[in-house]
C-alpha cells in the first residue's frame, strides 16, 4: 500500500471546502458591505428584471414605446436635467457665498439649505403649489407676465430644482473650504482679473466636484414623486412624470406595465450616470495634466 503525496491529498480537497476556506480569508467588513448590497440593492433590481422578462420581447417595447411612455421620459429625463444644471450653477454660486462671506444668520441660512432633506416631499409639494399658484405669492407676480407654475411642467422643474438643490451646495461646499486663498492671490498678483482667476484658477479643480454634485442632484430628481405629483396636475403628455405613471399602472394593476417602465428608467438613469462619472474622470484627468 502506498501513501499519497501531499500534493495528491490536496487536490483532492472538496471543492466546496476550498471554497469556504477562501471566504474565511475575506475580512469581515467585506462580507458584511457585499450581504448589505446583495440584500437592500442587486437581488431587488434582479427581482424587477426578472419581473419584467415574463413579457414578451415584443409586449416589453411596446410598453416602453408607448406614445405614453415616451411623453414621461421627455418630461421625467429633461426636466431633471434642466434642474441639475441649474442647481450647478446657482448651488455653486451658494456655496462659494457661505464659503467666502460672512453676514447676519449666515448660520440660519446654511442651515436652511438641508431642509429639503428633512422636509417630507408631500409637504414640499404642498408648499410649492401653494406659493406658485396663481393667488400666491409668487405666483401672483408671475400671473400678470402670463407665467403660470403651479400646475403645469414648469411646477415639476421648481419642486425638482428644490430637492436637489442641497446635493450640489453641500457637494461643493467642503472642497471650497480646502481651496487655498494663496493660489488666488497669486494670480491676482500676476494681473489676472476675477474673472480670469475663477475661469483659470478655481473652476477647473472645482468643476469635477460641480458633476458629482450635479450628478446626485439628477438621479434625485429622476426619482422624486412626493412633491411633482402635488405641484403637477398629471396630465398625460404635459406634465406626467414616469414615477407617477409607475404609480398609476400599479392602481390598474397592472404590474408587468409598471415594471417595464420602472426597468426603462432604472436604465436611462444609469447611463446618464455613468455618462456623468466618465466626465468625472476625464476632467480629473484633464487637472492632473
């Protein structure tokens, strides 16, 4: 009788026990981070994917073509942008003021920024539709220049613009904090104005930290339903968004419709994010050069 080399005893360990002794090397805090993913993010996403294969090829681009369907994207996907683009330019614009400045209640008003993360949506809504309608107190004002909100699309971009104004300020804010003033001064020193010095000096390291910012305030604003629905008369092809339409579909029961448009956005938004983080990188990049 012969005796098995090492080697041979090895290679006929189990699979499955090799396998388990390999998970016994992964440190704990991976573990965890991948079973709190698996469980709150990928098996959901796959349960609506798996969902939404029952339909036939066919049945599934028919719903997610619809002229109904089309008419949501436009508003959902054009409006949200339309507000993180906004919110880029005028949240930076808010945060260099409390970054750079100090005046009465500044602390009030930096406070007040984060209200519409503690804020519920639904009250948000309500609020919105009440300023903006046409007996309110902006609304009264915009109602002689023929300007109406409440109630039509413009009220879904205003109640966007409002949730996701937080994500750019309190994105930018704490790399302007970083910034140093020397790099200004000496540009200044060198005869550039300010506006060459923010062009030249601030934006460019800053701008990546803008597409973060502009980035978390879109997917947001893709998915915000509390505060459109209320501000928006939901109206097919004027001012329907997709979540709502979602919403919809699900009342008429109708859970294979409302995944397939669910799976469109989730799709739509993905690539518009992934566009964002590729610009990211490239302007990060760009600055390193």
């Amino acid at each position: 009788m012969t005796l098995s080399s090492p080697v041979e005893v090895n290679n006929k360990t189990p699979a499955w026990k090799t396998f388990l002794n390999q998970l016994r090397r992964i440190p704990w805090t991976w573990r965890i981070t991948w079973g709190y993913l698996t469980v709150m993010l990928f098996l959901p996403i796959a349960a609506m994917f798996l969902k939404a294969s029952t339909e036939p090829p066919a049945r599934f681009w028919e719903i997610a073509t619809s002229d109904i369907a089309l008419a949501t994207y436009n508003v959902t996907f054009l409006t949200s942008l339309g507000a993180a683009f906004l919110n880029g330019i005028f949240g930076t614009l808010i945060a260099w003021v409390l970054v750079r400045y100090d005046f009465p209640l500044k602390r009030l008003i930096d406070a007040t920024v984060d209200l519409p993360f503690a804020l519920p949506t639904s009250v948000a809504g309500l609020t919105l539709a009440t300023v903006y309608s046409n007996n309110g107190w902006i609304g009264s004002l915009l109602e002689p220049l023929g300007i109406k909100v409440s109630f039509t699309r413009l009220g879904v971009g205003v109640a966007m613009i409002f949730i996701s104004l937080p994500f750019v300020v309190r994105t930018v804010q704490p790399v302007l904090q970083e910034m140093e003033h020397e790099i200004e001064e000496a540009a200044w020193s060198l005869g550039a104005s300010q506006w060459q010095t923010f062009w030249k000096v601030i934006l460019p390291p800053l701008f990546p930290t803008i597409l973060t910012g502009v980035a978390l305030g879109f997917s947001r604003a893709v998915g915000e339903y509390g505060s459109t629905v209320i501000i928006s008369s939901n109206t097919p092809f004027q001012d329907l968004i997709a979540p709502v339409l979602i919403f919809q579909r699900l009342e008429q029961y109708d859970y294979s419709g409302a995944t397939v448009i669910g799976i469109v956005l989730l799709t739509i938004s993905l690539v518009l994010l992934l566009a964002i983080n590729f610009l990211q990188a490239w302007a990060r990049r760009y600055d390193s050069q």
